[in-house]
C-alpha cells in the first residue's frame, strides 16, 4: 500500500493545468514579453485610489482579513439594491466557481456548459468528478436556448453562461437572459459569469432580483477593475444559496489589502469610466490592426478582441505561436470553429503598437 | 425540487464557522478591541522590505500572480535544502489543508486529530465526507504515540498534527516526529502542522527528508512572519504529492503582493531574529502577568501563551467574556480539560499593558 491514499477521483484526474502561465512562458522562452495581452488583464490598471488603499493597508498586514469582507459586502449590495445576505466576497470567480460546483456537483452529476468555454471552470466540475455535457456555440454566441435544452435532457444540476462570453467577446442582452429563467429546468441552477460585463454595452447586465433561486452571478475585480493580482471576486445569488458558502469557503482566505483596495476602486466611477473608454478605443485599434492584415475582428463587449484569422485552427495556432515567439503573448480558443481566432486582450497604444508591428510578421511566418 | 440541488454531503454539514473574526466582535460590541491578543497574529508586523516589496508590486496588481509562486518556492527550496518539486506554494495553511484533505478524504475515510486541536481542520475533513477521530491530549501535548496507535486501529489515511500544538503552545522535538514515522501504518500520511516553528526551540522543527512520502509539512507567513492579511503559507512534501495538488488547486489563486511580500520576508533574517525575540519577551510578561494574578502561564513554543485559569472551563469562560468586554481580544481551547485556560497572543509592551490593568478585574468578575 503505497503513502498517500488518494482518494479515487484524484486518481483519475488528468495532471494537466487549465493555464500556463506568462512568466512560465517568459522563462522558457528566456525573455519577458514585449506585451501581455493573452490573460485579458487590465494593462491600464486600477484606480490610484485603490493602490493607495492596498499601500496604506500594507501596514496591517499582520492581521488576518475580516472573514465576512464587511465593509465591501455593504458597498457592493447597496449599489446592486441587494440585501448583504445575497453577496459573498470571495478569492475571485476562480475561487467562487470551485466552491459553488462543490456545494451542488458530486460524482456523475450532470453540468452544461458551452463547448470551449471557461476551461478552468470544466476544470472544477472535473475535479468534484461532475459529468460535463457540451452545447456547440451558434454563430460564435453561446447559445442559451440550447444549453437549457441540454440540461432538461441530462437533468444538469449547474449551466455555465458566461455574458459576455470568453473567448469570443460575443453577448446577450440582460433581458434575454432574464427571459431564459422561466424555461430552466426545474433543480437547474444558471451560472451567470458576469467577469466582463462592465464592458458591455448598457443592458448586458441581467437584471435579477437578488433573492432569485434560479440564478447566481460572479464579477471580479479582476477585469475592469484592473485588480487581478489581488485575488477578489463576487456573487450575487439568493440568501440560502450564499449561506450555503459557509459551510465550505476558506473563511479567512481573503487578503486585507484585496478587500481594502476592492472598496477604493467600486467607489471611484470616475476611473472606471476611463477604463471603459480606453478599453473602447484599444477594441477598435485591435479591429484595425487587424483590418490592415486582412483579418476580421468579431465585435466585442469585453476587454479582448477574437481576431478571426480566416483559415482553420492549426493556423491560428501558428500565428499565435509566431506572435508569442515575437514577445507577444496571446492566447486562442481551444475548439472549432472558434480556434480559427486569436484572442487579444485590449492594451495601452505602446502595446498595440507592438502588436501591429508584430502581426505582419506572425502572418507572413504562419502562410510559410 | 428546489433549486438549487446540493450534494447529499453538503446538505449534512452544519451552518457554523470555526471561528468568529474579531471585526465581526468589533461591530457587536460597537467598539474596536483596545488589545487585538486572540488570532496569534503576529503584532510586531513583517519585515520593512516585505511591506516595502508589498506598497511596490501594489502598481503591478493589474497581473495574474505567477501560479507556480516560481521564485519564492525557488528560494524556499534552496533554503531548506529540497527540490523544488518538494514545496508548494498556497493561500495560507488553512488553504493548503482544505486541498489536502480534498486530495486523500471522502466520505468515511478515517482521519486522526487531537481532541481541541485547529478546528479549521476538523472543518475541511467534514467538508468532505470524513471519519474524523480524536485523541486525547496528554498532559497538555499532543500524544504522538496515541495519534499513530487510533491510526492503525482506524486505519486512518491521515493524522493531523501540529508541532508546536495550538492552543496549548507545548510541542515535540523534531527527532521524536520522524521517530515516529517509522511507526506510521502504511497508507497513512502524518500532516505535520509547523505554523509556529519559528518561534519554538531549536530542534522542534523536524528534519524529514523532502522526498519522504510518509509526511507533509505546512508552513505559513501568517504567524513569525507577520503577513496573515496576506495569505500566503507553503507545503514540503514528496514532489509525487506535491504534484497531485495541481489536480485541484486554484492555480490562479495566489496574490501577487503576497508573492513578492513573502519573499522579502524570508530573505529578512534579522528581522526574523528580532521578532523571535520580542515573541519571547511577551511570553515572559504573559508569564509574569499570570502569576501576579495567581494564574499559572503553561510553557510555550510559539507566540502564545495558555494561561490556566485553575478552575474549570465555565470559569475560563467567564474570564475570557470578561477580557472581551474589557477590549481584550482574545481565545481560549474549545475542549476539555484543555479549556481551564484562555490563550493569549504575544504583544507589544502596550498590548501587555492593556492585558495586565484587564485581567485582575476579569478574573475578579468571573469569580463573581
């Protein structure tokens, strides 16, 4: 009997990982990347408002972070009109997306997503051994009608939405979504992944009511908010669903300078307004790029653009892999048709311009 | 059928948390704590250059953090003289103990704990399905001997132990754990909680050999390094392990500040050495501040102290209410005989201050 005893499903979990990283690229590679725009990262960063707070909390960081995330929780649910019951704070939506497939999902229990949607969330359902059912995009939309179709087939317990979608930036309206409610099956809970949604054009945002119980939405601090190195997300969902965290989070897995720095950058509107208008400007300088190459940028209602290099995946995945080899980190969809793209993350002008010089080249290599 | 549909185990784990966070007491008593002495944080707070590292990286916080903590697990490797496949880097113990328990624990699986150790332990083993059975404390230390003997009758697949014992602060020498090890029943790993070994004697920490497949150490920046706000700890285990954890863990999940925070720190050995040595001097004051009160302080081996109160666990509890409406912030063992004392974090000669003009009115109200 070999030390330790894994359990059976860890055994029969594949030892791959969602993501590589950036940096474990730039090692390989042996230099730093020229621009990050693979990881959908804020490159405007957040608000000075919010550096200032996690700088000035640095000082207390000798002390353990408010488990309840109190103040922040207050802030968020007063600007949602939610009751603080319905938001939980949690380490990003990575963090909040394992722990709700754990609360609902167990051996063979039956969960929907779209096919080459957010891996790491399949990665979570693998982990608590869920069986994942996939419904193909429609017209690179995720394809709400039938992914509530593929879980009154399969009775799914949980269906991933993401709105906007990653990685084709593509959306519904709010009110579609809402609209969608009342044909979910019984017992189905919606997964509303709302990570990009300030991005979107007005509208996008579903408007649920907070004590719904047939739907729960995540947003981060991750993306608009410019604050992915500190590791902070939230929910929205009805009072028992969010009680429920309880009985499983890392109740003091929040850093105090994430909970502090959250707070700065939801109150400062202003410079979330900038981001929105820069990240505006970058998605239609990303278009052009790639206009002048000849390629087609899908629209988009998040901080990326998928870049539509108009052959299939393998040559895609050469002209990312020349644009990597040229400093450029970006990344793709992992499944046809939506792999004939490339996906780039909006950035300053000194990163497009990086990108713009570098396209020419990744396409000419890519052609052969 | 309700919605949403939680797992059987879930619907079977009960609604209470380990702990109450002292801002959620602060804002029941609507006053903050005058002496913050009942988490075992470490008031003296982290090293200059952690806060320095921390304030800087604060303008890089719009990147993911490096998901393999690559220079940090680097560092920590060399310096403990393992591969660095043998360490892992994670949010916290508490963080780190969840995965594990995920790892090895399903339902009904055995698993051996000292009667009144970390709850935040016995919380992940229930979490996910496990026999958790509980070993007495024998006189006032965890009984290596009895943990490894219910082991075997249990057939347990994992033993917790920490070394220094919280709440207690008694602890083993590092030659008598791996002594121990050879006893182990096979299948069955020793977790070995080493949260407090900076603070405890030389030759407590115990020398295993980092390709040893029989135990798992935990180690944290939370405690002698200061930095509990921003979760961050590691395992040291065999590299096989260690690899298993990559099934599971949220690879994005680490703090960037906490990163290059935790970094900062560990390089700081004299700051190290002088918190080490203000840990002692408040041991020592503790100590006095007992006896002047005709308490007796137990020995310790980390950065509290466990005061025994001399009666029974009713009397430390009305002592421990008396501290709290006084603005003292503390805790005490939740199990008996273990729960005769209150447990008393190290502090500042103001903290100690605070503590020294509460206790005699505490203890003069508790015997009403």
């Amino acid at each position: 009997m070999d030390t330790p005893r894994y359990t059976d499903l860890v055994q029969s979990l594949p030892a791959n990982v969602p993501f590589v990283g950036p940096e474990e690229q730039e090692r390989a590679r042996g230099a730093p990347f020229a621009a990050r725009l693979g990881a959908n990262e804020n490159i405007f960063g957040p608000s000075p408002s919010a550096i200032a707070a996690m700088r000035a909390e640095a000082d207390n960081v000798w002390k353990y972070g408010d488990p309840s995330s109190h103040d922040l929780r207050i802030a968020l649910a007063k600007a949602m009109n939610v009751a603080a019951e319905s938001i939980l704070v949690g380490e990003g939506i990575d963090g909040l997306l394992g722990n709700l497939v754990r609360l609902l999902i167990g051996p063979g229990d039956a969960v929907v997503t779209s096919d080459g949607a957010y891996p790491t969330f399949n990665y979570h359902v693998a982990g608590f051994g869920g069986a994942l059912h996939k419904v193909p995009y429609r017209e690179d939309h995720e394809d709400l009608g039938a992914l509530i179709a593929r879980a009154q087939d399969v009775d799914a317990k949980l269906i991933y939405l993401a709105n906007p979608d990653n990685p084709m930036g593509s959306w519904h309206s709010g009110a579609d979504i809402v609209a969608a409610l009342d044909h979910l099956p019984e017992g189905c809970l919606l997964l509303l992944d709302e990570a990009y949604v300030e991005f979107a054009p007005e509208g996008t945002a579903a408007p649920v009511a907070g004590d719904d119980p047939r739907v729960i939405r995540m947003r981060t601090f991750s993306k608009a908010y410019g604050m992915a190195g500190a590791r902070i997300g939230y929910a929205i969902g009805a009072p028992d669903l969010i009680r429920n965290f309880d009985k499983i989070r890392n109740h003091f897995g929040m850093s105090r300078m994430a909970q502090v720095g959250a707070l700065a950058a939801f109150r400062d509107v202003e410079w979330l307004a900038d981001i929105q208008a820069k990240v505006a400007v970058a998605r239609n300088t990303i278009a052009r790029i790639a206009a002048e190459n000849g390629l087609a940028a899908l629209p988009s209602a998040t901080n990326f653009v998928a870049v539509d290099c108009g052959r299939d995946g393998d040559f895609a995945r050469a002209v990312l892999a020349a644009l990597v080899a040229r400093g450029v980190f970006v990344r793709m969809p992992f499944v046809a048709p939506q792999d004939r793209c490339i996906r780039i993350s909006c950035g300053r002008p000194e990163d497009m311009e990086v990108l713009a010089r570098a396209l020419p080249e990744a396409l000419a290599e890519a052609r052969g």
